[in-house]
C-alpha cells in the first residue's frame, strides 16, 4: 500500500519531466501524463480518491519544475 503513495508522488511528476524533454512542449508533456494516468484510472490500477490526488500533486509539482527547468535553459542560451 505504502510503495503505490510513494510511486504515486514521484512517477508523475518524473514522466512529466521526460516527456517535456522528449516534446520539448511542457504542456504536452502534461497531457501525455495525464493520458497515462487516467488509462491507469480506467484499468483499476489507481482506485482510492486520497492516490488520485497524490497523483495530480505530483503532475503539478513536475509542470512546475518543467517550467523551472525551460527557463534556466532559455537563460543560458
């Protein structure tokens, strides 16, 4: 029980990273995320309210260091 809060709260947020590094577009990043996480809605592998929203605090905490991150790029450059 406790391993699925843990992935919960930092696989989102990591696959928001990589898909904004693989698109280089952060919100299409978050919509491939979010795809991910209601087909994982869908097929019973998220089923309690209390995972879900560890799962958009996650998605939100990795927009938002997608966003720290394209800055800080865009800086150096």
């Amino acid at each position: 029980m406790a391993i699925e809060y843990v992935s919960a709260l930092i696989l989102p947020g990591l696959l928001v990273l990589l898909f904004t590094r693989v698109t280089y577009n952060r919100l299409i990043g978050l919509v491939l995320t979010v795809g991910l996480i209601a087909a994982s809605v869908y097929k019973g592998y998220t089923n309690t309210f209390p995972l879900i929203v560890v799962d958009a605090f996650s998605l939100t905490a990795g927009f938002w260091l997608a966003s720290k991150i394209k800055q800080r790029v865009f800086k150096k450059t």
